[in-house]
C-alpha cells in the first residue's frame, strides 16, 4: 500500500479559534478512510484545505509524493457538507454542465449519467427540476455528479445525512464496489455504524488535534478491554463460576434458555483456550467470542480522554 | 422600454376626444360669435335668458359647461364656468387664453393703440451660442440636444449599474443559500466563478440594450408614424388657440422667421457636432467598466450575506455615490465645465455618469483620459477586493457579518 494522500502538521486559524494544529496522517492508496470527530473539531477545514479550497497556515499537502495541485483537486470526487443544486435547473442539464466542469466532455458525460440513472432508478427525473425532488432525491442526484467522472480520489463529508436506510445502503454498496476498483475514499462522518461497516483506517480529530489515527482492526485491538460473551444452557454452577482466579464476572443475566455471562479477563496472559476449559466446568457452553469494542466506544472514551 | 415612452403619449391622446359643446351666456355682449373654436371645443351663444335658465337645460341640450361672463368683465376679468362635472383644463386653458387676448384688444382699442404696435414692439432675445475652438475656428451652438443626450446617457448608465448590480449580487446569493457554490468551487477558483458571473451578466445586460434598443428604435418609428394623424389634430387646436394672435401680427411674424429659421439650422448642426461614434464608445466604455466596477462589489456584498435581508447595511455605500450621481445631474448639466462637473466625473463611483452627462457638450480628451484610467484602477482595485472578500464569505454561513469582519477577510494572507 503505497501513500497516495500525505497530510503533513497542518495547521489554520481563524480569527477567533483555532482549527487545526499540526496535523499529520497519510492516506493509503485503495482505502476508505474515515476522518471522525466531534462537531467543530475541524474536519470540514480539513478536508477544505486538502480540496484546495482553504489555504492553511502551515503545513503541506502531498498528492503521490508530490505537493497538491489545482489540476490534482479537480480530478478528485468531491461532495462537501453543505453542498445543493441550482433550484430552477432540470436534473440533466444541470448534471451535464456540473460533469463538464470536471472536464468531461458532453459526449461522455451523457453517456455515464444515462447509465448511473438507470443503476440508481431515477431515470424520469431528467427533465424535473431540481426544487421539484426532495432532499434525499437530490443528494442521490448529487452523489451521481460526485463520482461520474471515475476519479481516483473521492471526498465525502457526511455523505449519508438525507439519505433514508435503503437509498444510505445502496450509496455503502456503491463505496464498497469502488474501493474494490480501487478508488480511495475519505469520508467524513459521524454515523458511527457506517465507519464500521465501510472504514479500513480511521483519523479521529478533536479540537483541532489528531488523537488517534490508524487500521479500524488494530485500533480496536489497542482498545479492547478483555471483555468475553458466554452464553450457556440448562444449570449454570454459578458459584464455581464466581470461584475462578483469571476472570472477573461483569454481568449474569437469564436469557432464553440459559445464562449470558460477560467476563473480564484479568490475567491477560491466560489464553482463551484456558479460559474456555475453565468454563467448561461449570455449565453447557453454547456460544463464546470476545466483545471489541464498538468505534461508538472508542470515539467516545478518546473524545473525552483528550478534553480532560 | 418603448413601451414607456409610448403607452403614455397614447393614454393622453385617448382621454380627450368628446366633444365638448359650451353654452356661452355673454352679459357684456362683447363677445359674440368671436371665441375661436376648436375640433372638440365649440361655443353656442345663448342671448335669451339668464345663466339660471341655461344651467337647467345643460342635460337636456348636452352642453359641457355654462360659461357666463359678466357685464363688468373688462374690468374685473372673472367669468364662470358651471358644469355637472369639473371641466377638464384643457379646456379651461382654451377659454382662459382666447378671453384673455380678446380683453386685451378690446382694451388697446379703448385706449386707441393699434394692436398691431403692440405685437410690433414685443421682442424675443435668443442668445447664439458661439464657441471659440483652440485653433481660433468659430462655431454656433445649441446645447439643447447635448442636454437630452447627456441626461439620457447618464441616467441609462446609472439604471443598467443598479440593475445588473443587483442581479450579480442576488446571483451569488443564490448560490450560496444553494449550497451549490463549494461544489462549484472545487472545479474552480472563487475568483473564475465570480468573474464569471460578472462577465455572464455583463453579456446579458449588452445583449438586452441591444435587443431594446432596435425594439425601442422600430416601435417608435412604428408608432410615430401611425400617431402622425392624431398629431395633425393636436397641432389644429394649437392653431386654433393662437389663430387670433397670429391673425393680428403678421407682420411681426415675418420678423421672426429669419431668427427661428438660423434656430433650426443651429440645432441640426449641433445634431452633425455631436460625434455618435464617440458617444456609443464612450457609453460603452463608461457602461462596461462602471458595471464591472460596481458588480465586482455588489458580488462581494453578495458572497458577504446569507440572504437578501442581510445586504441592506452593505448597500448603502454603494448605492449613494450612485443616487448622487443622479442627483448632480442637473447641476451638470447647468454648468458641464464646472468645479463640481470636474471632480465628480474624475471620482471613480460617480465617474460613470457624471462623464456620460458631460461628454455630449464636448470634454477635453486629457480630462476624458484621466477619468477613464482612475476608472479602470479602481475597477481592477475593487475586484481584487471583491476577491478576497467573497472567496471567505462563500464558505461561511449563518453569521452574521460587520464591516470589521470584512476587513479581517481583506487582510487574510491569500
């Protein structure tokens, strides 16, 4: 995996705050990359700055080890927070002109957008216009002018606000078949769920500050709590449950049929296998796995670690 | 555009065209069968009964009005008129002006003056104009024609900068409120979308004139001409009124004719002065870049503001150079090489129509220059404040801005 996106100390300041200090991560080519944070901790100046669009005070921005270029920018799939459509234009036209700002040519970009209609079953709104389609409507017509010219890059803050679950599903599905053509994409977010079904890797900012940044599976290794699930049926011998050394019970709740234990393990150098011999003894086990935590968790211990 | 000149002068020849039958109830039997009548006024002389009597009949005999002049008029000159509705002051002119000479010749003859003395001793001074050149070449004069030509000019210029001012600013307002302009902006530079639509509603506004000026052109040509004839009929009551007068003094008339005829051949000479050529290019010039000028603030304003409400505290700077532009215009005009003249067609904000208004009575070319090229920096000075302004405030929303804000922005390393 090589670096296609280097983010180096990058720092800006407006008047009254500060938006980012010293700021540095990479983005590896063929990777969605959530870019998380709390409201106000910078992320849209970010991902500005890296669309050339702000200038930052300090700091550089490497596009294949080469510092970024306007022509660069404009390759690049862009869909920003606040982002609409001209009101009293039709779908098409206005679609097409958008495409040919990116440099497509009219031909092509027909073409293209007849074929993502088609895909996205919004074919008879070519002709609408834009105030006639409601929001959800138009961000679908939005995501389509983002990604219609095939670009390598692709930046997307907050692109599933406005979406209903089958359309923010249909646009996962979409950002998963791209990266498997290998487009790298940075999405900003605060849906959660989403980072974890579609991020590899993950940069956290918090006022102004990288805090945590790297693979969604290590990060989640580095702040799991040796939590395990057992789920048992029939009789469950508690006490000698409660007797053992290695383990300490953090929950015992009746379910369906049987016992739902969550356990701590408390010697971390006592292997699962041992574990799971031990519980062997005291009831039927039919069910084991280790709790991760969520990037719920994380987002929110890291969050407020760095504010205290 | 035509249409306002035209509905106007049409309206107004509608409203007159009853005619209008007067009962004349003539006390001082002075006036008998003398009144001259027009078209649509015409006069019955009633000589039985008294002003009570006719008033009763004005329904049954369709009269317009009763007009009841009184014994004493030649001495205490105030007749009456009595009518069911107020008697329109076209014709109240027509009775005020025909009594009114005819006092005044009955009068002369009382006092035996021949009337026609009278008329022979009344004067009317002109002034020609003669303008000295630099090359010591004389030439005659009318401002007349430059005074409409300025004015016109000047006022075109200050309409068309407010009007597509405004409609840069409400452009890039919308795109804003839109929420379309960072999308836009991440395949161009703020400054190329700003431009952009500067120059776009720049075209449009040529584009406009143009089209309203061949409409403007053709419909009045078209409505002159089928207006001759009610033209002809205006002309016979002007006659009409003043048939009297001319009636009595010939003589003086034929005096006249040479001075009036030099007038006419003056204001055609003047027409073949005024250099069109020169007035289109310096139109065009003061037109595009007093636009450009203005737009590129107005866009500023624009990308300032969240919505429409928000631009007031920001227009006012703007728009009053520009009224006082329009203001100043008769002073101008009054005295087009004045020191107020000068200054305020050499002031970048007032430059566009103050020069349009003065250029039609001739400007020296070194004043012509200067205005321009101070107009031209601060077209360039302006936008490249625009720039800076609206490249921040496109991106920023629900704020409200100030002026100190403004500056932060200009201020901003890039």
């Amino acid at each position: 995996m090589s670096n296609l996106l280097r983010i180096e100390s990058i720092s800006k300041a407006y008047a009254s705050k500060v938006a980012l200090s010293d700021v540095s991560f990479d983005v590896h080519e063929g990777v969605i990359v959530g870019l998380l944070g709390p409201n106000g901790a910078g992320k849209t100046t970010l991902i500005r700055i890296i669309n050339q669009i702000t200038i930052p005070d300090s700091g550089r921005v490497f596009f294949k080890e080469n510092l970024i270029n306007t022509n660069d920018v404009i390759r690049f799939g862009y869909l920003p927070e606040e982002r609409g459509l001209y009101k009293k234009m039709k779908v098409g036209e206005q679609a097409l002109y958008l495409s040919q700002l990116k440099g497509m040519n009219r031909k092509e970009a027909l073409i293209e957008l007849k074929k993502w209609f088609e895909k996205f079953e919004i074919a008879t709104w070519w002709d609408k216009k834009v105030e006639e389609l409601s929001k959800g409507m138009q961000q679908k017509v939005q995501f389509i002018i983002s990604v219609l010219h095939k670009p390598s890059v692709l930046i997307f803050d907050e692109p599933f606000s406005g979406f209903d679950p089958i359309n923010a599903n249909l646009i996962k599905q979409e950002l998963l078949q791209m990266k498997k053509d290998g487009v790298t994409i940075l999405l900003s977010t605060h849906n959660m769920a989403s980072v974890e079904e579609l991020c590899d890797e993950i940069v956290l900012i918090n006022s102004s500050k990288n805090v945590l940044n790297g693979k969604v599976n290590q990060i989640k290794q580095e702040y799991k709590e040796h939590l395990f699930e057992v789920i048992f049926t029939g009789f469950v011998n508690v006490i000698e449950m409660a007797h053992r050394y290695q383990y300490e019970i953090i929950s015992n709740e009746p379910i369906e049929n049987g016992q739902r234990v969550v356990l701590k393990l408390l010697d971390k150098t006592v292997s699962t296998n041992v574990l799971i011999q031990a519980l062997l003894q005291v009831g039927n086990i039919v069910s084991f796995k280790e709790l991760l935590p969520t990037m719920d968790d994380i987002f929110i211990k890291v969050v407020n670690q760095t504010n205290n | 555009m035509a249409a306002l000149f035209i509905v106007p002068a049409w309206i107004a020849n509608l409203e007159d065209d009853e005619d209008k039958l007067i009962a004349v109830v003539d006390s001082s039997r002075l006036f008998q069968h003398i009144l001259p009548e027009t078209d649509k006024i015409h006069f019955i002389y009633l000589n039985k009964g008294t002003v009570n009597d006719a008033e009763k009949e004005i329904a049954k005999n369709h009269y317009y009005a009763v007009l009841y002049i009184p014994p004493t008029v030649l001495s205490t000159p105030i007749v009456t008129m009595s009518s069911p509705k107020q008697p329109s002051l076209a014709v109240r002119m027509h009775i005020m002006s025909s009594l009114k000479s005819q006092i005044e010749s009955f009068k002369l003859i009382k006092k035996e003056i021949d009337p026609e003395v009278i008329q022979s001793v009344k004067t009317d001074v002109k002034v020609g104009v003669i303008k000295l050149n630099d090359d010591g070449t004389r030439e005659v004069k009318s401002s007349d024609l430059q005074m409409v030509i300025g004015f016109v000019g000047g006022f075109l210029i200050y309409i068309f900068i407010f009007m597509y001012g405004a409609q840069v600013m409400r452009g890039v307002i919308e795109e804003k409120t839109n929420r379309i302009v960072e999308v836009i902006i991440s395949s161009v530079k703020p400054f190329q979308l700003m431009m952009g639509k500067i120059i776009g509603i720049a075209l449009v506004g040529l584009t406009q004139f143009l089209i309203w000026g061949v409409l403007t052109f053709s419909i009045v040509s078209i409505a002159s001409s089928v207006m001759m004839k009610n033209n002809h009929l205006i002309d016979k009551q002007i006659q009409g009124v003043s048939l009297m007068e001319k009636n009595s003094n010939q003589v003086a008339n034929n005096v006249q004719t040479d001075f009036s005829e030099s007038e006419v051949s003056v204001i055609f000479e003047s027409i073949k002065d005024i250099d069109f050529g020169v007035m289109i290019f310096s139109f065009l010039f003061y037109f595009i870049f007093g636009y450009l000028m203005y737009s590129a603030l107005f866009a500023a304003i624009g990308g300032a503001v969240d919505n429409d409400a928000d631009t007031q505290q920001f227009m006012l700077p703007i728009t009053i150079p520009l009224i006082l532009s329009i203001v100043l215009i008769s002073n101008i005009i009054n005295n087009p090489e004045g020191p107020i003249a000068f200054w305020f067609s050499m002031i970048p904000l007032t430059s566009p129509v103050v020069m349009m208004v003065r250029i039609p009575f001739g400007v020296p070319w070194t004043q012509v220059m200067l205005s321009a090229s101070i107009l031209i920096a601060t077209f360039i000075f302006t936008t490249w404040l625009a720039g800076k302004i609206y490249k921040t405030g496109i991106l920023l929303y629900g704020k409200k801005v100030t002026y100190k804000d403004l500056y932060k922005w200009i201020r901003y390393k890039n």
